[in-house]
C-alpha cells in the first residue's frame, strides 16, 4: 500500500531529512518529489522554504482487538487521620569529615586528562598540474574570485587532453559545494566563461571539490535503479526532482538498458526534471 507525507524545510536535504527521520525509514526506501525548491535568496533576502513529497510502501494495519472494559474499583471506608507527632527538638548537624587527597587528586587528574589527538589524514597523491597559459588563466580567475568570496581556497589543474580537471582545495569546501553542487557549478561556468572568452579553441573545465562529483554521480545511479524497480513493480511513471543537464544524462544513461523503463526529461531549466516512465515493450 502506498502512501506519501509532504514536509518542509529550509533546503530540500533539510526536508528530505525531517521526512524520514519522521517515517523511520532510509532513503532508498522512498520515493522523493519536489513540490517547490528551497531558495536562500541572496544574502538571506528573498528566501523561500522547500516542499517535497516522500511516498513510501507501508503494509496494510492489522484490524485493532477489543479492548477490555478497566475493571471497577470497590470503595474503601477512609481511616480517620492519625494524631500529630510531637515536634523533637532538632538535632545540631555533625560537621562532614573532609574528602581524602587522594580522591582529590585522582577527580582532578579526570578533569585535565587531554583527548587524544585525532591521526592525520593520508596525503592523496596528486597528478602533475598543467603549466600551460589556460591553467595559468584558470588559476588567476578562481585565486580572485575566491578572495572576492572571502573563501580561503585555492585550485589545483591537471589536464586531460582538451579537458582541464580543477581541484578546489583549502577548508571548508562544503561553502564552495553548496547545495546538490549549485555553486560548484556556478564556478565551473563562470571560470569556462572567462577563460573561453576571445579564444578559437573551446576547452573544456571540470571543477570539483572534495570528491563531489563521483558521490554525486554514484548517488544518482543507485537513485535511478532504485526508482526503475519501483516504476516496474507498480506500473506507473515516477517525475524525479529537478537537475542539471549532467545530473539527468546520469539518470539517462543508467536505465537506457533497463528493462520496463524509459525515460525523458519535461519542464525548462532551472526545473527541468526527468521522467522515468513504465515501459511494456521493453520488457
């Protein structure tokens, strides 16, 4: 038996969380539609909280058993209130026998024993960055757009042929993420636009931080199998929440042999979304 909730929240992970912290449930356990996007406005101003909808599969409740009548309580006869003790004298308090030192020192050893130090990350290694006039150029893009963010980070270029991969390090990476990777994105654009701009040859730049794009990518594939089996089972289309071009090609390529499903995209960008739709001639 399917069921759904509606739940709020500031973003829409923040929503998705609320919802399945209140379902008990994990997230492959659902199925996730976004009624309207979470938008943090700029600087704060203009937000607007997210709504999605969680629908999940819930067994069928069992038919409630009578409950028995509480049993009626016979009335007792109320004794009648016994008489007031005299008030004693009060007795003068015997003074405390001072602690021991040795149970002194040992509650103050407790107290200023230091945690022990957390062992130092293993150093990833790292491919030769490229020393061409592009990396130069993406380099001298992202170093100020940084300093104008107030973000300490700094890139790291290597190259792939046509495509150069830029690696964002420093702390705080989860700033230069953002949300579902928004402004990682917007920083992969806006240094492709600067770097592009009066040059014949169009390179391609791939920016990512902290590992992002290969979670996210592997995230959507399990999303998009999980979703095709539920499409399959129930004989209706499901409408996946809204992403970019890259996100929905993941989707896209990870059913395109799948069995019973199609799926395309409806909508225009920035809500562009894609539809895993049932699919019998497939089958």
């Amino acid at each position: 038996m399917l069921k759904y909730i509606e739940v709020t929240g500031k973003t829409e992970e923040e929503a998705v969380a609320k919802g399945l912290a209140q379902l008990g449930l994990e997230r492959d356990d659902v199925s996730l539609e976004i009624l309207e996007r979470g938008r943090t406005g700029f600087l704060g101003i203009g937000s607007v909280p997210a709504k999605v909808k969680l629908t999940y599969e819930a067994p069928d409740a069992p038919e409630p058993e009578p409950t028995p009548a509480p049993p009626v309580a016979e009335e007792k006869p109320v004794p009648p209130p016994a008489p007031k003790p005299k008030p004693q004298p009060k007795a003068e308090p015997k003074p405390r026998p001072a602690p021991r030192a040795e149970a002194q020192s040992q509650t103050i050893q407790s107290q200023t024993v230091p945690p022990q130090a957390a062992a130092p990350a293993p150093e990833r290694a790292q491919a030769p960055a490229a020393d061409d006039d592009v990396a130069a150029a993406i380099v001298k893009f992202q170093t100020g757009l940084f300093e104008h963010m107030g973000v300490d980070a700094a890139p790291v270029v290597t190259r792939e042929g046509d495509t150069y991969q830029v690696v964002l390090e420093g702390e705080n990476m989860g700033a230069l993420i953002g949300h579902r990777g928004e402004t990682l994105d917007a920083i992969q654009q806006l240094t492709g636009y600067a770097v592009n701009k009066g040059r014949s040859h169009r390179v391609r730049i791939h920016v990512d931080a902290e590992g992002y794009r290969a979670r996210r990518e592997e995230s959507l594939n399990r999303l998009a199998r999980k979703t095709a089996g539920k499409v399959v089972k129930y004989r209706r289309n499901i409408t996946l929440e809204a992403m970019n071009a890259y996100e929905r090609h993941v989707i896209h390529t990870a059913l395109q042999d799948y069995p019973g499903v199609t799926t395309y995209s409806t909508g225009t960008e920035p809500n562009r979304r894609t539809v895993v739709a049932y699919d019998p001639s497939k089958q």
